[in-house]
C-alpha cells in the first residue's frame, strides 16, 4: 500500500549530516524518504487563472488601421479562468478522493482575483506555493526589481491565506541568475525550478546559504504535452507510466523521486482527469510510494534525510 503523509519521521534518525559537497559514490544508502519509502511523487497543481499573462492581449490584425493597437485575448482570458471556475475544484475533488495532497502553486494576480479559492487550497490541506504576481518573464529584472515582483506575488498569498510561501515557481521555470539567493533571502527553503536530477538537491546560496532544488520535469508537464505538443491520453498516460516503473526500479537502490505537473485548465478538464486519476491510483497500488507535498520532500532533504542529499553550486553558462 501507498505511504501516506503521515509517515513516521524517525526511520532515518541517523541522517543528519554535515553540508560538506557530496560525493555520490559516497553517499550512504537509505533509507532515502521516510518511513522507507521507496519513491516520491510530487504533484504540482498550477493555480494560473487570471494571472496576469502577457498572452491575454493582442495586437490587432496586420494590415488595420489598429495594427498597432493592443485588445484583451477573449477567448485565451476565458481558457485561463475555467481553470479557477472548473479545473481547480475538480482537481481538489480528485485528490480528497485519492487521499493525497499536492503543492498549488499560485501567481499572486490569481490569488487577488481568487482569495476564496486560495483559502480552500489550503484548507483542504494542501501547499500554498508561491509565485510572483504575474505570470510574466523575471530573468532580465534588476535584482531590485525582481525582489519586489516576487515579494508582491508572496505578500498577495499571505493576505489570503496567512501564509508564506516555503516553495517557488516562475514562469516557465525561467528565473534568473539573482532568483535563488532572493528566494533565500526572502525566507524560501526551495525552488521547483530545475530539472538536472531526478531527487532534490542543495544549492549553496548568498555565499553559504541553502536553497533547495525539488525537480520539475517539462517532458511530463500536461501543458506541454497536450497544448504544445497535442499529444493524446493515451501518450500522456503511457509517459507518466514508463516515467513511474524506471524511477520506481531505481528507487529500490537510491533516492529517487517523480513529478507529475498539472495545470488547473489544462488536468482539470472533463476529458484529462480521468487519465490522471487513471495514474495517481495505478501508482498508488504500488508497495513504499510516498505522495508527498513539496515542502515535505524539501524539509526531508534539508533534515532527517540530509546525508543522502547532493550539495552543489549552481549550474551557469561559461
């Protein structure tokens, strides 16, 4: 059966370690979650409705005197908020029934138009994720700048809900070189935007700060695959299957972890979530799967587990 959420933390008291750089090969074995699991599976459920997007306006028809002029993108505004006025309740509905909770990640612009939904999020027992407060490009702000972006998007949760983000998402997992050491300095304890390891990993920081990095993988994002890609169900669920059984044989050796990403208006339509249903209760017939809120792997890897968690400088163009 499935490890729930309340797994018992002291199986790996003997973990904690010192934040020297780690060295896979000599890395201790196990138990890599707690209670012995054998693999995490992170659910993400984006909360994007409303947010602020640039794509909700337009420039008019090339050729008309309004060329130039900019006009709201009605029928793309109305595919964002089906995510706040159907997606997201079907997909919360989805997860009591499955008796597992997942980390919402919510643009601040969303939250303001939506405190109500916001609040349910939470109340129902999942993680309020921050983002900034709009669902808009952040790599090229000043640091400054950007400070204040995201500040803005996490202060927008905190009025709704009473809480601060632990975990962050910017668009399109596209932050910038400053993003991590301002999440640090912002009282953030993780990122999801990395996709260099199937396990969560430690980010040296503000000089010798922490930041963890909690996988987000792009190639089983339902956006991606159904918008972009116009791929069908039955791909979607023979990805997130093969994704499963080859982190799933690894997991009996080392830590492993899986993501699965939805978006509110994209998983929470009639036609996607029983696909998603399909996998979530197929993969939680299977012995030491822990479904785990994000903020649960990330204070696992930073404590009880932090001996089996890889430590390293960031990734950065030549």
């Amino acid at each position: 059966m499935a490890i729930g959420r309340r797994v018992v933390m002291g199986a790996a008291a003997g973990l904690l370690a010192s934040p020297a750089l780690a060295q896979p090969a000599r890395r201790p074995r196990g138990p890599f979650w707690p209670g012995g699991a054998r693999l995490a599976i992170g659910v993400c459920m984006m909360f994007e409705a409303d947010g602020g997007q640039p794509a909700m306006w337009q420039n008019g028809p090339p050729g008309t005197p309004q060329a130039g002029q900019r006009f709201p993108n009605l029928p793309m505004i109305q595919g964002r908020t089906y995510g706040a006025k159907e997606g997201v309740p079907r997909l919360l509905d989805l997860f009591d029934r499955l008796g597992i909770r997942v980390s919402s990640f919510m643009i601040g612009e969303s939250i303001r138009r939506y405190p109500e939904l916001a609040r349910e999020i939470v109340e129902r027992g999942h993680e309020a994720g921050g983002r900034a407060i709009r669902h808009a490009p952040q790599y090229h702000l000043p640091k400054a700048q950007e400070r204040e972006f995201l500040r803005e998007g996490f202060e927008a949760l905190r009025n709704a809900t009473g809480l601060w983000p632990k975990g962050f998402n910017a668009q399109g997992l596209q932050g910038s070189v400053n993003t991590n050491d301002l999440l640090q300095e912002l009282g953030l304890i993780y990122s999801i935007d990395d996709r260099s390891r199937d396990e969560p990993w430690i980010q040296v920081v503000n000089g010798d700060k922490e930041l963890c990095l909690v996988p987000y993988m792009g190639h089983v994002n339902d956006l991606n695959f159904f918008q972009n890609q116009q791929r069908s169900l039955d791909d979607y669920e023979q990805m997130l299957r093969q994704e499963f059984e080859v982190l799933y044989e690894e997991g009996a050796t080392r830590r492993r972890m899986m993501s699965v990403p939805l978006h509110d208006f994209v998983a929470g339509r009639p036609a996607v979530i029983p696909s998603v249903q399909r996998f979530l209760d197929w993969a939680g017939k299977h012995p030491g799967v822990w479904f785990a809120r994000r903020d649960e792997i990330a204070e696992w890897a930073l404590g009880p587990g932090r001996a089996l968690t890889p430590r390293d400088a960031p990734v950065l163009p030549g």
